[in-house]
C-alpha cells in the first residue's frame, strides 16, 4: 500500500502545470519498484509534455507519455535517477516557456 507522499509540489506558472507526487509502497505486484509515482509537465488546456508515471506498473510497467505520443514501458533506473531525468526534460520547455519551478537542486 502506497504511504503519504514524501516528496510532493505543483507549480503552475507560463502557462504550463508541474506535478510531482512520490510515494514510497511495499514491494508488491501492483509496484514492484516500491514507488508510486507521478512527474508531470504539461499544458493548462491538459497537454501532457512530459510525463512519467507507474500508475499501472504490475501490467504496464514505467510509462513515459509526451506530447508525440506514448514512450510506453521505459526502464526505472531508480527514483533519484528518474526524478533528475524528468526535470532535465521539462526545463527545456521550462527555459522556452521563461518559468523558474521550484526545485530543491
């Protein structure tokens, strides 16, 4: 069962919304890796730009979703590792959009 989040921010800012929940789990079939997780970056009209997600990982895996379409299952390095993956892509929308998130690095 997934616990309360650890880490957790949403920013909106430029026209665009940075959703980032991480919840550690039990290592189970429904989340193997022990992390529920969500890190998305998109569009106020629900444009997904980058997103990564495990909301089904016992079936589907760690997906990774972007504006050209779905990536499907990507392996998980870790979550440090796809945490630091995820903002790396966002900022390049972030640097064209002119938004500074709020990020502890």
């Amino acid at each position: 069962m997934a616990q309360e989040p650890i880490f957790q921010y949403a920013h909106v800012e430029a026209g665009l919304v940075e959703n980032v929940v991480l919840r550690p789990t039990e290592a189970t079939e429904t989340y193997p890796s022990g992390w529920k997780y969500t890190l998305h970056l998109g569009t106020l009209e629900d444009l997904p730009l980058v997103r990564y997600d495990n909301a089904h990982e016992g079936i589907k895996g760690h997906e990774h979703h972007t504006a050209a379409g779905d990536a499907g299952d990507v392996a998980f390095p870790g979550m440090v590792e796809r945490l630091v993956e995820f903002w790396a892509s966002a900022d390049e929308y972030w640097d064209v959009a002119g938004g500074d998130p709020p990020r502890p690095y």
